[in-house]
C-alpha cells in the first residue's frame, strides 16, 4: 500500500462507512466481541480498517465517532509504538505464519494493557497462518482476554480454519461503488485513467492504485495479450505458462477471475467493452462458471500454503482456458471441455 493511501490511518476509506458504523454501533452497546473477521477480496483497505479501529478504541479523547489525533495514545499509534497494539503479518511477502509468531501474539493478550485500557491485536492476512499457526491461536480465541480485540484480516475467509471462523464475529467487505472510490483514486493518480485503472482492478480501489506501481501494468497487458493468443490458437498453454513461471502465481489466479468476473458481465449486462469480451461472447456460460470455480480452487490452494507445483499449477490454468475457447460453439468440443473441467 502506498504511503499516500497510508497517511490518515485514523480514519476509514470513504467507502468503508456502513462498517465503520457497524463498529461503533457494537462498541456504544458495548457488544464489541472478543475477535472479529474482516473478510472481503484483495484491494479493499481491510488492513487500513483495522488500524483504524485500533487508533479509535485506543484514543483517549474520540470526536465525531473517529479518533482525535492528538492525544498521546494516538501519537503513539502515529509513530507505530503504541504498547497494546499488537500486528501479526508473514515476515516475508507470500509466506506463512509461523507458529512462533502467533505463541507471542498469545503473551500479548495474557498481559495486561500497559496504558491501561483496551488491547488490540490483528493478524493479516489470517489466512496466512500455517496448521500449526492456525491451531496455536485456537487457545486464544476459546479463553478470550477480556481486554483485547482480536482483529483477523482475510481476503478468502473460507480458506481460514472453520474452527476459527466459527469464534469470530463476521464483518464482511463488498466491492464498493464506483462513486465512493473514483474520487479518492484520481486525488492519487494524477493524470492517469482513473476509471480504467478501477476496470483493470475489478474496481478494488487498492489494487487500481497498486497498477501505477513496478510492472504490474506490463505484467498485466501481458497475460492479457497471452490470454487473447491462445483463445485464437497462436500459443500453445505450455509455451504460455513457461513465460508465467516468472509471475507470482497467486497474482496470476487473482488477475483471471477478474477477467472471467468482468467476462461474465457480457451475459448478464451485454457488456461489449470488457476485456477479452470478444472472446467470452462466444463461449458457453455453464463451462465458464464451472472454470471460475476451477479458478477458485486454485487459489484456495495457494492461500492453505499447501505449496502446489506452480509449473503444473499454471499449466492446468491455462490448458483449461485453451478448451474453454477452443471452437465453443461445437456441442463435441463442450463435452470435452466438460471432461477437462471436471
């Protein structure tokens, strides 16, 4: 995330206010529960809710139903080194957390606040957690501390341990309205296309900003002219995962189902200005949403850290896509996309 979109962690982004009410609707009824699931996709500000959360319980001096800013807990949540804030995150981008990690977050909320409030800990991604991790934090959440929130962060809650899930309270984020967002996303491109970078996002206002970073706009036009090359049959699946061996793999899933999503759009609405439109106006809408789930299991595996063999991983991604748009009007080449997509 960058430091412009980090700059104002007191405060919610503009399209998280019906769960930031929700926050303080729980806390003034004083129904806040001992561990809450903020769960949605990638890319809405999850994580900058949380800290928000924390910064406003934690302040001293709360105005208008958001923290001050001023007093010293939250200049100490400003520079990072308030004592009962607590954040568990991999220690390395794409790994697990480790077990250890979460038996340190478990003597965080043994002790007693040091500022002599509330404590707040969060874990994110909490998918991110290995079997063990996952376990360890079990205990935490059976005998619950009675001065300490725990805030998970996930961006695939069903890839969390169903024991965990189940001793959460549920805060669910949905992709929001291109209203709320597009005005706070052109205060922060410039003269770029705001609008066309929230179509490249599946409109996740995060990872729109995120494009403008490194070569994720050359990442992405490439698997995108790949998708459209082998859908026409000039590449071969192979040839084409070969060269998506140098992607991050769980990227690479992320940015399909944002295709095949907007794709599905040219069904439902009559869409004809989605990407790869022309090629999903000719397919058989069945077959697609049963690759979409296909997609999802991949991605599932690469969130349970059960570290599948990318190299086959993507060849089975894109090997389905070759049947998916080989000759899609051909009732012989739909039974054998349904053979493969099985």
């Amino acid at each position: 995330m960058s430091a412009q979109a980090e700059s104002h962690l007191a405060l919610p982004y503009p399209w998280q206010q019906s769960e930031w009410q929700r926050v303080l609707q729980l806390q003034a009824q004083q129904k806040l529960p001992h561990a809450l699931m903020l769960g949605g996709q990638k890319g809405l500000g999850k994580a900058h809710f949380a800290a928000a959360v924390a910064h406003y319980l934690l302040c001293l001096a709360p105005q208008s139903g958001l923290a001050c800013e001023n007093c010293r807990n939250c200049r100490l949540n400003q520079a990072q080194t308030h004592p009962d804030i607590h954040w568990v995150s991999p220690e390395e981008t794409g790994k697990v957390i480790k077990v250890d990690q979460i038996r340190h977050l478990a003597e965080f909320v043994g002790k007693t606040s040091q500022q002599g409030g509330l404590k707040v800990a969060v874990i994110a991604p909490a998918e991110a957690m290995n079997v063990n991790a996952a376990n360890a934090l079990l205990k935490s959440l059976e005998e619950p501390s009675g001065d300490t929130l725990l805030l998970l962060v996930s961006h695939a809650p069903s890839a969390v341990l169903a024991t965990i899930r189940s001793r959460c309270q549920q805060l669910n984020f949905a992709v929001p309205d291109r209203q709320q967002t597009l005005p706070w996303l052109k205060k922060l491109v410039g003269n770029a296309d705001a609008d066309a970078l929230l179509d490249f996002a599946g409109n996740a206002p995060l990872v729109a900003l995120a494009l403008l970073e490194g070569d994720a706009l050359e990442q992405r036009s490439t698997m995108l002219n790949d998708l459209q090359a082998l859908a026409e049959g000039r590449d071969s699946a192979l040839g084409v995962a070969r060269r998506w061996m140098a992607f991050e793999p769980l990227t690479v899933v992320e940015w399909v189902l944002i295709w095949l999503h907007s794709g599905a759009r040219v069904w439902v609405t009559g869409a004809a200005n989605v990407e790869l439109g022309a090629v999903f106006q000719h397919l058989h809408i069945p077959l697609v949403y049963r690759y979409i789930d296909k997609v999802m299991q991949l991605k599932r595996q690469l969130l349970s850290r059960a570290n599948p063999n990318k190299q086959l991983l993507l060849e089975e991604l894109l090997m389905d896509w070759s049947a998916l748009t080989r000759h899609p009007s051909s009732e012989g080449s739909r039974q054998s996309m349904r053979n493969g997509l099985s």
